[in-house]
C-alpha cells in the first residue's frame, strides 16, 4: 500500500510503499523514523494517510471550492436586455 507524508498546507512531502499488511501506525512509524524528530514534534507538522485516501480528499475538496456557474450554461434562458 502507498502512503504519503502530508504537511499543514496539505501537500505530499515524501511516499513510501508498504507491504499491504502494515497500517497507518507502522507507516507513521515508518515516516518518524526518517524525519528522526520525537513524535509530539513529528505531529505538529506532519501527518500520515494513504494515498488513496489523500487523492478522495483532494477530489473533495477541489468539489467544495467550485462554484457552479449556471448562467453560463443557460444564457438563453436569462432575461438580459440587449
């Protein structure tokens, strides 16, 4: 499984893949070790998901922030004076 290394602004820093069996804890583990920082600190700028995961967050959100413009589609319906 791929797992990828989020910072605060939500983009990847690092990926690593995974033998399926091993979850999120060991992939954190996995991630702690190679920033060698303590795991309070480890949190405060990073966190851990799978990629699958971050993709179907990404997708969200990238639905959430844009804005349908109707109008555009139906300009034959709107009683615009010329």
């Amino acid at each position: 499984m791929k797992w990828v290394l989020i910072d605060k602004h939500d983009n990847i820093i690092d990926k690593a893949e995974l033998h399926s069996s091993y979850g999120s804890k060991a992939a954190k583990m996995y991630f702690l070790g190679r920033k060698q920082i303590e795991e309070k600190e480890f949190d405060k700028l990073w966190k851990v998901m799978s990629e699958n995961h971050y993709d179907s967050q990404k997708d969200l959100a990238n639905r959430e922030n844009k804005q349908y413009e109707w109008w555009k589609d139906d300009q034959s319906y709107l009683d615009i004076d010329k």
